[in-house]
C-alpha cells in the first residue's frame, strides 16, 4: 500500500465513535438473532461488506 492510499484510511478511533453512538440501541441482525451496542452480554457482531452488507452474529458467521 502506497503512502497516499494509507493516508485514505481513518484510524479506529474513528470507528469506536461510530459505535459509542450506537450505544443503548437494539437491534435485529440479518440472522435472526439480536443485539444491544454497549450492553456486555449482547452478540458480537459481524459484517460482512459485500454489495449489500450483511450484518449478523459472530457465532452465524462461522
């Protein structure tokens, strides 16, 4: 990866806020299962970025 293309990618910092906003909301995952951003005993998630992202639990994406 070039300079120029790294310099494109935000840290994950930036995503972790993404998330802290999410926090408290629930939600139905693409598998059925569900999951609440911010509660400890929720499902962790999975997303897989196709052409349509599919979002479901880590335990269906195995």
């Amino acid at each position: 990866m070039t300079k120029e293309q790294e310099a494109q990618y935000e840290d994950a910092d930036s995503l972790r806020e993404i998330i802290k906003n999410l926090e408290k909301r629930k939600f139905k995952l693409d598998c059925g299962h569900v999951t609440t951003f911010g509660y400890y005993l929720s499902n962790d998630i999975t997303i897989k970025t196709n052409k349509h992202p599919e979002i479901i639990c880590s335990l269906c994406g195995y």
